[in-house]
C-alpha cells in the first residue's frame, strides 16, 4: 500500500485522515503502532488542534488492539487534558469517542498489576461523574465496576453490579450486543452454568450480532463449556472457526489461549504445540499482564498434558532465546503464571487470582481424544485402539496357567478368532518360561500359528508344522500347513512357486480324504489354499492368460464350495463355504457381472455373520459397497458400508477404520448426506493419522472432509481443513485433480469469507494445473473465478488481466456465454481503474459483447421465430443466449449512464442518457422474447429505463413505463412481482405530481 514503503511527511488534514484510515487496516502489532506514533507527530505539524485529537484517537485504538495495551493511558491522558481545557475543539465524533474510550482505560487499568486498585475505583467515580454528566446512561459504568468486582472475586459485588448492569438503560455508551452477550456469558460459565452461558452466546455464534471481535471470543470461550456438556461436534467447529479468526490478531492472546487450553483437554497435544509455534511472541510480550497470566498458564496446562503422556523431554516450541523441553517449560510456564498471579493478589487484596489460575493448571482432560480433522505435523504417540485377546489376567507373580492359556488358545482358534495367533503366542511365552514338555501337536499348533504371524518371514515354520502334525499323527492337517505355506508364496509375488508347492498337497489330500484318512476340515483347509492361490494369479494374469486364470480359479472356487457348503454347521467350515462365495463375487465381478457379484458378496458376508464371524464379513461388504456404488444402489452401499464398520470395529487396525470411514463418507456424499458424510470423513482422517499415513491417505480423506463441509456452507471449517491438507496432496499420490479441486474449494471457501485475494492466488494456482490438461472448460473456469476474486479484493488491474485471459480460453472453447460474461467485467473493471479515460475501451468491450450473442442468435434485429435447430436442447440454447444479449444490453446501458458526472448540466447529460436508454431499449426487446422466463429481468429494465426518462424531463414517458410494470404483474405474487409493483408505483406518483401522464 502506499505510504508504507516509509514514513512520509503529511502536509493537510485529509492527507492525515487518509494516511490513519489506511494504517488502520494493518495488520495488528508494533509496525502499525510505530505508524501511528509517526502520524501524530505529523499532525502536531499541522498546527490543528482536531488533527491532533484524530491522531491521539487514532494511536490510543491501535494501541488498544495489539501487545502494546499499556501504552494506551499517555494518550488518553492528553486527550482528557484537552477535552477539560479546551471542549469546542472535539467534534462530535471526537466527542463521543473520548467517552468511549473510558471502558478501554478501566480495562486496562485492571489488567495492569502495577495500578493500585484504589487508583482503579478512584477511575469509576470518575467515569460515572463524567458519563452522567455527558448525559449518558450508567451500564458502561456498571459493566465496568462488575468487570473489577468478578475480577478480585467480590462475588456478592459482581452479581450487584451485573444486574445493575442489565437494568440500566441501552444508549450509545453501551459496548455493542455482542461484547456485552461475551462478557455475560463469560460470568455464567464462571458460575458453572454452561448452558445458560450458551445460550446468552447464541445470537453472537449464530452472527446476530457481530462486532471487530465477536464472534472470536465467544467461540474460544464457548470450547470448555461444549466439551464439558459433550457437544464435541460444536467444540470441533468453533475452534476451527473461532482459530481461523484469531490467529492473526496479536491482541487477542487471552482468546488464543482459550483454543490451546481446549487443545489440552480435548487429547490434541500436538495441535497445541503448534498453536505455540506460530506465536512465540506471545511467550514474552508484557504490555498486557493480564493475557500473559492467561497464556503462560494454559502453556503449563499443555506441557504437564505432555509430561503426563511420557513427553517430557520432547522438543516443544517456548521462549525465544534457547531450545525446550515439554519439562522444562511445563516448569516455566507454571512459574511466570503463578508470579504473575501473585502479582495481581497483591494489589487486590485477595488470594482469588492465584486459586483461579492454579485451577486452570491443573485441570484433567475432558475428552480422551477429539480429531478435528486437521493435522498435526507434531505426533504424540497415543494407545492402540486396537482390543487384545480376551485372555484372563494372572495374579501379581504368578506364572501364566499353562492348561489354560491353551484352552483359551483352542477356543480362539476353533472359532477362527483374530486373536486367535497372539493367543497362541501367550502360549509359546508361558511354555518358554517353565520349560514344560508339550505333545507334538500342541508345538505343530504353536508353530502353525507362529507361522501365520510372521507371514512371508516364517515359511519354514509351515514346513516344521507339518513335520509336526505328521509326528502327532495327522497327515491331512500336516498337508493344510503345507497348502498354507503355498498360498503365503503367492502373496509374495511367486504365483507359479506357489501352484508348484500346492499341488503335491492337493492331490494327496483329495486321496486320503477319498479313503477316509482325514477330515472334511483338513481337505477345505487344502483347497480354500490353492483356490486363493489361483485367485491371485488371475490378478497377474493378462491377455489370453487371464481367461484361463479365470476359468481356473473358479473351477478351485466352486470345488471348495461344494465341499464346504453342506458342512456350514462346523464354524471352520462355515468360514471356508463363506469365503468361496465372496471369492465367487470377485470373480463375477472381474467377469463384467457386476449384479452376480453384489449378489454373491452378499451372501458371502450374510454366511460370515451367520456363522458367529463377522470380523471375516468386513472385506466382503467392503466389495459389495463398491459393487452396489457401482450399479447405482446408494441404499444398499450405505447399507453394507455401515455393516462393514459395525463389524470391524473391535478389530481393526487404524488403516482399517480409516478405508471403511472414507468408503461411508464417500457413499453419504453422492446421496447428498453432507452432514454425517463429513463425520465419516473426518473420522477417515483420524484414523489414517493414527496409522503413520497422514500425508497420503489421510490427505485424501482431509481434502473429502472440507468438500463435505464446504457442501454444508460451513466455509471456515472447510477452509481450515483443506488449507491442512493440501501440503501433503501431491500428484504423484494423489493425482493433480486432487491439488485443483481443493485449490478450486478454498477460492470458494474464503470468497465466502471475504478473504478475495487469497481466494484469487489459489484459483491462480489451479488454473496453472489445469493449463496443462487437454480438456480447457476448468482453466476457463478458474481463470475467470481468479478475476472475479481480483476484482473484488481491489485490484481492477490484476482482475481485467486474468479476465481476458479466461475471455480467450472461452472463445478458443466456443463457449459464449463465458466470453460475454468475461467481457462486460472487463469494461467495467476499465471504468473503475481508468474513469473517464477508459469509457471508449470500456463501450468496445460492452459492444463486444453484444455482438457476440448477436453473431450466434443469427446477425440482425431479434424476430419471433426462436431460431432454433427445433430439438428441446437448441430451442434452450437460444433462450439462454436471448438472456445473456438482455444482460448485455442493459449492463451497456447502466455503464453508460454511469459514465456522466451527478452534477453535470443537463445538456452534458442527455447525449450518454439517450445512448443507455437505445441499450435499455434492445434488453427489454430480448427479455420480452423469452415471455413469462424473462418477465423479472424485462421489468427491471423497464423501471431502469423510466429513471432515464425522469431524468430527461419526460415524465410522460417515465409514467408509460411505470404502467408497463403494474400491467405486467397483474394477478402475480411474490416478493419480486410486490417489489417492482411498490416501485413502479412510486415512480408514476412522482412523475404525476411534476404534472404529467
């Protein structure tokens, strides 16, 4: 901005003026300060005494917004002195900024420890003196000596003066409603009243009121009182929100400290850290004690969170000048606190501060852990979620039973339990321990088992399994422990290895089970091994290849079902019958059959639970969503998608919660379920940070979460998580789709906010991606966005650039409607930056664009017939052209119109207000040509083109107009047809009572 590249010398009172409005619009901090400092210097130059009154108001308000609040008394101080010296000098504006600026310096007083507090009440005698005086109502005063009283903890006094406070009479000294609704509801939290102090906050949360900090203090405020009443979905959202507000206003050190205490106490230490990191300052700043005591006291908070956790000698962000531990800190942070605290006592009298604040220090976690959706690039290592196998707990010293960590193993293992392996390692340890001797089939179990754990690592123990079932006398499960270690070479890629080892085993246990030398269970364990085997070959498998897989694979399939299906009343058995048939559903579905395959997994995962398994119904539900997604059946998706989480919960790892949660989300979201979609998503995202994988999965489920929340126009919540996740989206992970649609959703998501220009740079840096893709509609489209965005942040330069860019992308697209849209904002945006010099560029462009609807509506004068090509699509094309060419027009007419100065004389007028109303004149003509679709648009010209009229001295006209409104909205209701009617009304008054029509 201009006038910042240094301090310039300011030689008038508007010069001053503009130069204090523009530093207002600063960022919070010293650099604003030292500016504000400067300008009054400049305006003592002046030699006037208002001048100087602005500037000490000026510099006493940036001052009261930033870390420097103590420097606020030596202004106010002067400008109390000039109001009793010399009053005629102030204003009105002045005037009454003075007295409002009282509050300020009873707040501030109270926030200093080193003003007594006798000086502090010897202040409210005399703000009441002076507020009385001034005429105005006694509730500032009586909100002031409340805000002293709840200070000291003079309880009986506070609630005196809160009720007087609420009983005086609103006028223009009160603090706006949203300040006043912070500071009530504040009071009832303190008094545990969370849900009447939510309910005083509502209107402020909701945006009733607002004011430059409100909504950013209730809603760090609000995140104690919603977690400790379990409304975690609201404290998730306010922080998010209520952060996004904060984070960069250095004067609000007390509410920030707010979200670090909900971080504490909400299981997001690493959150916390990271909110730490990004104001280091406000470790040191001391020109506000009060929100020092604040911060460092939830800092100890965090860092005994951390040392609780086993953390304390991790690395964590603190006072500049050395490096610190979690231990350390937590050690100095509790220290300032407390002396700070003591610091306050002292000059109130009271031990109430220090009692508050070691509350505050040692509160306990209100919930274990809340995830919020966005991530934490510190990880704080938390407990599996994971249950473990049931197994009864020993008595303190005494050794495991032996016999019955056996028989829980059996149990586990008969019932095909996950924990079936572990269990069987509890065995081996205990065996371990007091070096029993155990039957070679127990080894073969604890071997076979030890096995399975190790996966590709414990080939071998497959071989010293079977040597040992051999040796106990069962040659069919000795052959089931070699198919199992056939089936484990398939999975690491050697598929022909794999059917090599395999058919040995098969072909011996279909013998002996033909001669009735072993059981079905041992011959199913064979065959559901070479039927997998097979399955994962027919995944490698290509070309002519993949055909015979395929026909092999179900051949392996359907034998083990036949024997395995009649059998369903063995658990083991029910488990291999349920398994061919989900194998049989992948098979239809590679086959192109996808309604089979929805069927069969179905009944895949119906046989699973039936059987008393279904953590084994997880994968094939997991299928059918995708099947069911895939034929269109969202209720049967959502359906299966639930199942799958339902039955997988108690036995998941982190990755597999995290797959199912998305897979849900994603189903919710196509049935236009945003809200619980977004749940999903965000637990999808918990869970894959949890898993080690938050920069891939859990990236993709953040850049879902904030689409779901943008979708529920839950804008800043969606902007704080995808800003979180588009660090980690890459191309090659994600694919460059991924990094432009969320660029594409935080344009959107901060134009909403108000926040233009960044909007505008990540549109930008979408449409740089998408430059590269052969299909041009989404450059076009974020081009456009981007200039739509500059123009909006006041960059009418920068704007018309990218403007004409996205103008040719549309014409080299074929899309007029783009190209015409894009060409009336640049004329407009001409006007703006270049005024009456650019009027001639600026009628270029708006003709431009009326000859471009012209050229595809058929050159010439509009006719009645719709020029069509007759089919339903062509006949809409022509109507949407029809109103694009209305647009035009009357945007030609308006720019115009607009182009003439308001005190021009009349002759100077009437040459641009005959041209608009010729431009007005064609609108009405193509809005008229859409009948009843275009009646709004047509009325509206009309009323504008009257004003033109009016304007022109031809009431007459003007009137004839006005007529043309009513009559076409006679018998039409609505809030636009009742709108242009009151209008059109008062315009034909006007022109009767200038006597004509």
């Amino acid at each position: 901005m201009s006038g910042f590249s240094g301090f310039t010398e300011i030689t008038s009172f508007d010069e001053l003026r503009h130069a204090m409005a523009e530093n207002y619009e600063q960022p919070e901090g010293p650099a604003r300060n030292a500016r504000a400092e400067h300008l009054l210097t400049q305006a003592e130059k002046l030699n006037i005494p208002l001048a100087v009154i602005e500037a000490l108001g000026h510099q006493l308000k940036v001052y009261n917004y930033s870390s420097e609040k103590d420097k606020m008394f030596v202004p106010f101080a002067r400008l109390l002195r000039m109001w009793d010296e010399r009053p005629e000098d102030f204003d009105e504006y002045e005037t009454h900024s003075l007295h409002w600026v009282f509050k300020w310096m009873s707040a501030g007083m109270l926030n200093q420890p080193h003003i007594p507090l006798a000086s502090i009440e010897k202040w409210l005698g005399e703000m009441e003196r002076r507020y009385r005086l001034a005429g105005h109502s006694e509730r500032a005063v009586r909100s002031a000596e409340f805000s002293v009283a709840a200070h000291v903890g003079d309880v009986e006094r506070a609630e005196r003066a809160y009720g007087a406070w609420l009983a005086a009479d609103r006028d223009g000294m009160a603090d706006c409603h949203a300040c006043e609704l912070h500071g009530q509801g504040w009071w009832q939290a303190l008094r545990n009243d969370d849900d009447r102090a939510l309910e005083l906050w509502a209107p402020v949360l909701e945006g009733e009121y607002t004011c430059a900090h409100e909504p950013h203090t209730v809603l760090a405020a609000s995140l104690l009182p919603l977690l400790r009443l379990g409304r975690l979905d609201e404290a998730r959202a306010h922080h998010l929100r209520g952060f996004r507000l904060v984070r960069a206003m250095e004067s609000m050190r007390g509410a920030y400290a707010d979200h670090v205490e909900f971080c504490a106490l909400s299981g997001n230490e690493a959150r916390g850290l990271e909110l730490l990191a990004e104001r280091s300052a406000y470790f040191t700043d001391g020109g506000d004690p009060r929100s020092k005591l604040d911060f460092m006291a939830v800092v100890a908070l965090l860092m005994d969170r951390l040392v609780a956790r086993g953390l304390g000698g991790q690395t964590v962000p603190g006072p500049a000048g050395r490096a610190w531990t979690a231990g350390e800190l937590a050690v100095h942070a509790r220290g300032e606190a407390l002396s700070l605290a003591a610091r306050f006592d002292e000059r109130n009298g009271t031990p109430y501060v220090s009692t508050r604040t070691t509350e505050r220090m040692d509160q306990r976690p209100l919930v274990e852990r809340l995830p919020l959706g966005v991530r934490a690039r510190r990880q704080i290592p938390v407990p599996s979620p994971r249950p473990q196998a049931p197994v009864e707990p020993a008595a303190p010293d005494t050794p495991p039973d032996l016999p019955a960590l056996l028989a829980e193993a059996r149990r586990l293992a008969e019932t095909v339990h996950p924990d079936a392996v572990e269990a069987w390692a509890a065995v081996a340890r205990a065996a371990e321990a007091e070096d029993a001797v155990l039957d070679p089939y127990d080894r073969a179990e604890i071997a076979d088992h030890q096995a399975i754990a190790l996966g590709p690592e414990g080939l071998d123990l497959f071989v010293r399994a079977a040597e040992l079932y051999g040796e106990a006398g069962d040659q069919g499960e000795a052959l089931a422990a070699h198919a199992r270690r056939a089936s484990v070479h398939a999975f690491t890629g050697r598929t022909d290895a794999a059917l090599a080892l395999i058919s040995e085993p098969y072909e011996k246990i279909l013998a002996l089970f033909a001669e009735g030398g072993t059981g079905v269970r041992q011959t199913a364990s064979v065959l559901v091994g070479r039927a997998r085997i097979l399955m994962q070959r027919l995944g490698e498998a290509q070309g002519e290849d993949a055909a015979e897989a395929l026909a092999a694979a179900g051949e392996a399939v359907r034998e083990l079902l036949a024997l395995a299906e009649p059998h369903t009343a063995d658990v083991r058995l029910a488990s291999r019958a349920a398994e061919a048939l989900g194998m049989l559903g992948e098979l239809a579905a590679r086959g192109g059959d996808t309604e089979a395959a929805a069927e069969l997994l179905a009944r895949s995962a119906a046989a699973y639970v039936a059987a008393g398994l279904p953590w084994f119904a997880v994968e094939q539900e997991a299928r059918l969503t995708r099947a069911a997604r895939h034929l269109g059946d969202l209720e049967e998706a959502e359906r299966a998608a639930r199942a799958a989480l339902e039955h997988g919960a108690p036995y998941l790892e982190p990755m597999g919660h995290a797959q199912l949660h998305l897979q849900l989300a994603e189903v919710l979201g196509e049935s236009g379920e945003f809200a619980p979609a977004a749940e999903h998503a965000l637990q999808a995202a918990h869970w894959a940070d949890e898993a080690g994988e938050a920069r891939t999965f859990g990236a993709w489920a953040r850049h879902q979460l904030g689409g779901f929340l943008l979708r529920q126009g839950r804008w800043a919540e969606a902007a704080e998580v995808l800003e979180s996740a588009l660090p980690d989206l890459t191309a090659e992970a994600h694919g460059d789709g991924a990094i432009v649609q969320t660029r594409w959703w935080l344009g959107d998501c901060l134009t909403e906010l108000g926040e233009h220009r960044d909007a505008a740079e990540h549109w930008l840096q979408a449409a740089e991606i998408a430059r590269h893709w052969p299909e041009q509609r989404d450059h076009a489209m974020l081009a456009h966005l981007a200039a739509e965005a500059l123009g909006q942040a006041g960059l009418p330069t920068e704007a018309e650039q990218a403007f004409a860019r996205a103008g040719d992308l549309w014409r080299d697209l074929g899309n007029v409607h783009g190209l015409v849209r894009a060409l009336r904002a640049r004329a407009w945006l001409v006007v703006r930056g270049s005024g009456e010099e650019g009027l001639d560029r600026a009628r270029e462009l708006m003709a431009e664009a009326v000859a471009e609807c012209e050229t595809v509506l058929g050159a010439g004068p509009l006719v009645d017939s719709d020029g069509s090509d007759g089919s339903d699509d062509g006949r809409e094309a022509h109507r949407q052209m029809l109103a694009e060419l209305g647009q035009s027009c009357r945007q030609f007419g308006e720019l115009v119109a607009r182009s003439v100065a308001e005190d021009a004389e009349a002759d100077a007028r009437r040459p641009a207000f005959e041209e608009a109303l010729g431009h007005l004149a064609r609108a009405i003509d193509a809005y008229g040509a859409l009948g009843e679709a275009g009646l709004d648009a047509r009325t509206g010209a009309e009323l504008a083109a009257g004003r033109l009229e009016a304007d022109l001295q031809r009431p007459g006209d003007a009137a004839v107009r006005a007529r043309e409104v009513l009559a076409a909205y006679e018998g039409v209701s609505g809030d636009t047809a009742q709108a242009r009617r009151t209008e059109a009304e008062r315009m034909l008054e006007l022109m009767e009572v200038r006597g004509e029509g």
